[in-house]
C-alpha cells in the first residue's frame, strides 16, 4: 500500500461510502466505476447504512502478510439493513460467538500498519451490534 | 473566565473498549497482594483500536445527540498524550472519517489528562467569537502502564466528545456558565521523546500536583461565579483511582451523592485525557433540565480547568439518540494478562 | 482461420524445486518440449506467468526466458490472467496460428511459488483480487471460498465429506503420474482430521505449495509431421462473471457455464460428446460448483459424480486423470499448461491412467472465484 493509494481511496473506507446508480436503484460497495447493469458512469456517492445481519463467516488462520501480526480474524459476509452485501472483517468477536444471523454494527478501527516506522492504515470492520437482541444460538 | 457570547453543549458522546482486565490479574502476575488495590478493573483497548478509532465512535455518538450536519463544524480537537503518530495529527483521521474536512482547523493537544478540557476551552472560545459555528472537543486515550509499574493498574482506555455551539442556534444540553484554569510548572509526571512509558513521582503527584490545582481551580471557580458547594446537583473530577476523587470532593465540601455518579474509575481504570470528560457524560446521561453541574480535570505537569453548567431542556430529547455511558460500562468482556498484554503489545517493547 | 495443432510438449516434475531458478525450470520443460516436436523452431514465444515479478522479483519474464535458451529473433510475450495465465497464453497463440501470422508458436508456462514466505504467497496471490477492498480487509480467496463453501453445505444441507472426497480421487489418480507432486494415498478421514486452513476448509482440502513449467508447441496443419502424435486444440472459450457480490447465485459459476454455451454452439459439441474432463478446483469446494455449473449435474448434486464411479478412467465422464491441483500440483501460471499436457497424453494413448477410447478432451481453467473461465477443446486426429 503506497500513501497516495491509501489517500485516494479513504473516503469510501472510513465512511462505507458506496457508488448508487440512480437507473437501476443499486448501490455498489467496493465502488464501482461504472454500473454493471445498464453502464451508467455517472454513479453518485451515498453512505452505506452502517448495520446490517450476518449471512455466514469464515475464520482465517493463514492471513496475507498485511494481516500476519493480527491472525486469527472473522471475514463476514454481510446484509446491510438497505439489502446491499458487502465482504467485511469482524471483530471484537470470539469464534464461539459467531453464528448466522448476528447483528452486527459498523465500526472504525485500524486494519494494519506498514511497521514502526511506515503508515497506519484505517479502515471499517463490523462487531456483534451492541444494545440489539441477537437470535439465540 | 466567561465567554462573550453564551455557549453551550449540543452534543455528547463517550466510547469505551469492551475488554477489562481485573486489576487482582494484574496483581496475580507480579505476585502482589490484591488487598488495596487502587481500582476493580480497566477497560482494555483491541489491537485494532487507538486514539483516532475511539475518537471517531465517541464523537460519531456526539454528533448523532447533536443532530447537525458534519459540515457545520468548524474546528475538531484530540486532546490525548498518546497520539497516534507523533507528528501527523490524529484529529485529521478523526474529521475526514466524520466526513467534517476540509472546512475545518485540526490539531491535537496534550496536557496529559486535562488535554480534553483544555481542548473544550479552544472550542468554546471559538464558538463564542463567531469564528466557527460549532466545534468538536475529545479527550481520548490509551494509556500504557509499564509492566509491574503502580499505574499498570490503572492506565485503561477510553473517549469522550463534546461539541459546542452559541447557546441558542441549536437545541442546547447543557450552557456553560464560566471556567477557570489554574496551571503552573509541576514535574508529577513526564514523558521523554522515544520513551514508551511515561516517568511519575509517586506520592509528589498527590498533594502538590492533583489536590492543589484542582483546589485552586474549583474553589476560584466557584469564588467567581458567586456559588458553593450546595448549588451543585453533581460534581465530576479527574479519577486517576478511587480514591484521589473522593478525597478532594470531599476537601472541597462535596457529599457523595454529588460524586459517585460521575466516579467510573473503579470499573474502567483511568483514561487519562478522557477520565473527567467520559464522568461528566456520565452525569449528562441523568441529569435533569436545571441541574448544575461541576467538572474539573487535571492534567499532570500540571493543571486544572473547572467548568460550571446548567443543564437545558435538550437534554430529555436528546439524551436517547446515543449509547449511554453505562451503556458501555456495563458491556463488558474479561481477558487475562496474557491477551491483555497480545492486544497492547508489551512483549515487543 | 487456420486450424492449430500441439505438436509437442514438455513438462518438469511438478514439486519444491530449491535448486532450480525460473530460468532452469524452463530451460528443462523446453528441451523437452523440442524434443518432443523434433525440434521445431518456433517463430513466436508465449510466457504464462503470474507471480514472478512478486516472488523473484523478475519482471519482463518472456524476455529473460527466451535471451537465456537463445531463442533470439523472434517475438516473445508474456500473458498474465491471474490463476488463468496458462489459457489465456494458449490463447494468444491459438490466434497467433489461426490468423497465419505465425506457423510455430512455443508456449512456456513457469512459475515457483516455494521461494516466497507463506503469508507473503497468501497476499500476492490475494492481489489477484482488488487489492484496496479485498487484501486491504484480510480477505483472501481462500475466505471467499470459505465462505461459498458454508452456503453450499447450508443450501443444499450437503456433506463435508462428499465434497473432500474431490481431494481424495485426485490423490488415487497421481500415485501412478511420474511428474505428479504428491503420489500417495489420501483417505477422506486424514482429509476432514486435518488443520483448518479457513473455516470450514481443511488443509488436505487446499492446492500445496508447487513449482513447475509446462511447455507446448503450437503449429500450423502444415507443419504437423507425425498424425498419431499430434493433437487438433479444436477451440478456446472465455467469459466472466461480476465480482461474486453481485452475482445472482454465488453457488454457480456464469463464467464457466457462458464459456460452455460457446463451445456447445462453435463446436457442436455436448457433455456426453466428451471423453474426459480436467477441472480448475483449488479448493475442493470449487469442484461441485464446477460440475454444477457445466450443466453436468443439477445444483447441489456436484459430489455426485463421484458416488458411481463415472469419474474413474473407465467412467462415463473421467476427472482429473492425473491428479489435478491438488495432487498434480499447482504451480500457477504453469497449472492450465499441465493440464493440457497430460490431456494430450490421454489423446495419444500415452496416459498414465488411460481412458479407453479417448478422443476428445475439455480443459477447464478459472481466475479467482470464476471470475473468468477458459475452456479448452482438444481433439485426437
């Protein structure tokens, strides 16, 4: 990850800030350039709603490099109450507590740095939603 | 000191991390007695969490009491004496991740723990002057405790933020009726450039450094704005332990009912720069329209600034738009020592 | 268009190859590969490669390939299609022949992954995925198909069992496959006690750490000398599929089943047209889907081909003869070549587990979650 990479592309990560194409009504997270359905390239930005259910999980023991200090960590996939599915990571949440339709929340946190001497790099990963009932297990 | 124009409070958030470790754990490791120990438990932060990521879910939470838009506000301050890069502000992480740039001053402050407040001060000067519609004051954050040292007890994690406006061009919480700041140069407790632990004096951080500045400030305050002790419904300080708070309450001639609701420092451990602040939200989350309340932080090095408010009728609307202090205190999970010391990373250092 | 002929091919064993460079892994497959065509010259050369500017940090591959084995004077590309490199290479050359630029094209397919860490390997294989949303999120292929895996078992209230059996049949084919890099039993049981990679995958269920090259030669019809040698590559399809957010069903693969409505309707020909079936699975899970998304199988019915014995060599629809990437072995860039390699063989009855009768053959290769398939047609003279 260079600086003016990481630099660009902040607004989308620290917000969950996806493309909307006005025509076909979908919103587009990582964002897109151009609709995939009716080729529209003047997608407008809309933040994401930053709840949403867990539709299954996975835990990675074998991270990429980025992510070695950091293993073991959930990826999610997710149903944002606005019905957009997104990838994310999970955290603040042990494999135990996982399970299939847990409500989860949005949250700010740091993905990982370059080392001690390089960037911090921010990013959006999703925990279990506080202060919401949760199906039981 | 009071401002020009009236300023006032028009929202509030807090953020603590959902780990603590038990401070009997603590003492289990280095073989001490878990009689008298300084506090219950710590809150402790993840690996992926730091000053700017409990920033922004504290002022996220203030700015959803607030109810105004991002862009209206002119100035984002971190008051924290562990920022994230040393050079490189935190707030700029915090304001592009609240969507508040580029229409904005930025910078971070530190007093060691009364960073916050001396933020608030900023803020509320600004707003006074017209210069900025609105402004976001935060005191965050994670405090680190040398291995076997008294203050790893103590040194937990947190944020709170605060966002000021004129009085009366928002619906208002809580209208500030004046500060008073008292600061003088007193070696309690430093930090060197490259060093990762801070130095303190032990007892000299009693007496001569956190009493009297908080005496000072408070006991001015009061003189100024022609009030006592019994005018208060609340008094908040800056809880380095359990103890320390209770005293000067107590010296100033405050009565326990006026500051335990705002003592959290028994179940989270001292957050440093948000530890007043972080009470004070605590107390806003009870209060009712018309109660006054005291805040005074203490920042080592040293100083105090004391603030007096009034709460407004805003607060019953507005109180429930965001997660409640206890909210977050009560939402908790254990760890032992050794993810404890896995998630602040003190078997690299 | 002029029809194309592989008239040779030359393949190293697939395995950790400590002492062997790039430079000599090509150097060996190549000798064998001209040898195998009698020495033809080729008038183009064609890299597959995806990891090498990574891992040994060596970019312009084609270039430094074709310099070291004095291959001088003619053109030399390099194609990179992510995990689908060695199709989209063969491609380049199939319209190389077919448009009459070129009469013999040399495709060499390299690559050495044993020389990166693993967590280094795990992020550059990862960047075959948009970097700044996927990597950046410690999401990897593997999780992704972990994660389809999940709702492949939910949906179809499927067994894990069934689906690792794919492991343990491309295990059975390579004991007997000298360039193979694991040659030895795999028992479902010893599959499911295995590591979790990432949940719900198993070790034993995941492609292995591979170096390899594979090289064919491309020729025009009038340049094919030996009949029983050589083999027709008939056709090459492609498509794609959206990133699997988007997709209607994520348990099927668009891309795969599009590039099969191509070859069914330029080469009229149907799945039971076909004598065997080399399949792109590097996880297990991918497999079913696969099958599924031919059209062989209904939906979640994939692990049933391999409950009659219809994939076996004498079956009605042999898989992975030679042990495919997990057995075989996966060297990326080198992977397709391999498995049209040991289908050639399969066509001029040389194979190690023959299939009686065979004459023609389909080459399946994919791009991360199929999100571009090639299918290759092979015939027999």
């Amino acid at each position: 990850m260079t600086a003016p990479s990481y630099w660009r592309e902040r607004k989308y990560r620290y917000r969950l800030i996806a493309k909307y194409c006005r025509n076909c009504d979908k919103k587009y997270y990582p964002p897109r350039l151009v609709c995939l359905r009716c080729g529209n390239d003047k997608l407008e930005e809309v933040e994401l709603p930053r709840k949403g259910t867990l539709i299954t999980y996975t835990w990675v023991t074998q991270p990429p490099n980025e992510f070695a200090a950091y293993a073991p960590y959930a990826i999610g996939l997710i149903k944002l109450d606005d019905g957009t599915l997104i990838f994310a990571q999970l955290t603040d949440v042990d494999y135990e507590e996982l399970r299939e339709g847990l409500r989860v929340e949005a949250v700010f946190r740091k993905m990982f740095e370059e080392d001690e001497k390089g960037l911090i790099y921010y990013g959006i990963k999703f925990r279990p939603a506080y202060f919401e009932s949760n199906p039981p297990p | 000191m009071k401002p020009l124009h009236q300023v006032s409070i028009i929202g509030y958030g807090g953020y603590i991390p959902i780990r603590r470790i038990k401070a009997k754990e603590i003492a289990r490791i280095w073989g001490k007695s878990d009689k008298a120990l300084p506090l219950e438990e710590k809150s402790v932060a993840a690996y992926d969490e730091d000053t700017a990521t409990m920033s922004v879910e504290a002022a996220y939470n203030a700015l959803k009491r607030a109810k105004i838009s991002p862009s209206l506000i002119g100035a984002v301050y971190v008051g924290t004496e562990s920022k994230i890069y040393t050079v490189k502000p935190t707030s700029t992480v915090v304001a592009e991740a609240l969507g508040i740039t580029p229409n904005v001053l930025a910078s971070d402050y530190e007093f060691a723990c009364k960073a916050g407040t001396e933020a608030m001060q900023t803020c509320i000067g600004l707003v006074s002057s017209g210069m900025v519609k609105s402004a976001l004051a935060i005191g965050a954050d994670i405090a680190r405790g040398r291995p076997g040292d008294e203050l790893e007890y103590t040194a937990g994690a947190a944020a709170a933020a605060f966002l000021l406006a004129k009085a009366g061009e928002f619906e208002d919480i809580a209208i500030l009726e004046g500060s008073f700041s008292y600061v003088t140069d007193t070696p309690d407790f430093w930090r060197r450039e490259g060093q990762i632990y801070p130095m303190h004096y032990y007892r000299f951080t009693g007496e001569p450094a956190y009493f009297h500045h908080i005496r000072e400030a408070a006991s001015n305050l009061m003189k100024e704005l022609n009030l006592k002790p019994s005018d208060f419904k609340y008094a908040v300080f800056h809880q380095p332990n359990s103890k320390f708070p209770q005293e000067v309450a107590t010296s100033l001639g405050f009565k326990s009912e006026q500051y335990k609701p705002g003592l959290l420092v028994p179940l989270i451990g001292n957050s440093y720069a948000a530890s007043s602040l972080l009470g004070f939200a605590a107390v806003l989350d009870i209060a009712k329209p018309g109660d006054r309340i005291l805040l005074a932080s203490f920042g080592s090095g040293a100083g105090s600034d004391a603030f007096s408010f009034v709460v407004c009728d805003g607060i019953e609307s507005k109180r429930n738009l965001a997660p409640l202090i206890m909210d977050y205190v009560s939402k908790r999970k254990y760890v032992d020592y050794a993810i404890y010391a896995k998630h602040r990373n003190k078997y690299n250092k | 268009m002029n029809e194309v002929y592989i008239t040779g091919i030359g393949l190293t064993k697939v395995s950790e190859h400590w002492n062997k460079s790039l430079k000599h892994l090509t150097y060996e497959s190549v000798q064998n590969c001209l040898k195998d065509c009698n020495y033809k010259k080729p008038d183009l050369i064609v890299v597959s490669n995806a990891l090498g500017g990574f891992i040994q940090y060596q970019e312009s591959l084609s270039n430094l390939i074709a310099e070291n084995l004095s291959l001088n004077k003619i053109p030399n590309l390099r194609i990179e299609t992510g995990e689908a490199s060695g199709a989209s290479a063969l491609m380049v050359g199939y319209m190389a022949i077919a448009s009459g630029m070129f009469k013999n094209v040399l495709i060499i397919g390299v690559e050495k992954i044993s020389d990166a860490l693993p967590h280094q390997f795990i992020s550059y294989v990862s960047s075959f995925l948009d970097y700044e949303y996927f990597v950046y999120n410690g999401i990897t292929p593997a999780s992704i198909f972990a994660i389809l895996y999940k709702l492949y078992l939910k949906r179809y209230n499927a067994k894990q069992e069934n689906i690792a059996q794919f492991a343990s049949h491309d295990h059975k084919m390579a004991i007997n496959v000298e360039h193979a890099q694991y040659r030895f039993n795999l028992p479902v049981e010893r599959i499911l006690s295995s590591p979790i990679l990432v949940d719900p995958i198993r070790l034993f269920e995941s492609y292995p750490v591979s170096d390899g090259a594979a090289s064919i030669m491309l020729s025009s019809k009038d340049q094919v000398e030996n009949k029983d040698y050589s083999v027709k590559l008939e056709m090459i399809s492609a498509s794609t599929d959206v990133n699997v957010l988007y997709r209607e069903d994520m348990l099927l693969f668009a891309s795969l089943r599009d590039s099969f409505s191509q070859i069914r309707k330029h080469a009229k020909i149907e799945l039971k047209d076909i004598d065997f079936l080399e399949i792109y699975d590097p996880y297990t899970i991918a497999s079913p889907i696969i099958l599924e998304s031919l059209g062989l199988l209904n939906k979640g019915e994939g692990y049933k081909l391999l409950l009659e014995g219809q994939h076996e060599k004498d079956g009605d629809l042999p898989l992975n003869t030679h042990g495919g990437l997990k057995a075989r072995g996966h060297p990326i860039g080198a992977t397709t070549l391999y498995q049209v390699c040991e289908s050639v063989l399969q066509l001029r009855d040389k194979a190690y587990n023959q299939v009686p009768n065979a004459y023609i053959g389909l080459v399946h290769s994919m791009n991360n979650i199929g999100d571009q398939s090639f299918l290759i047609l092979l015939k027999r003279l």
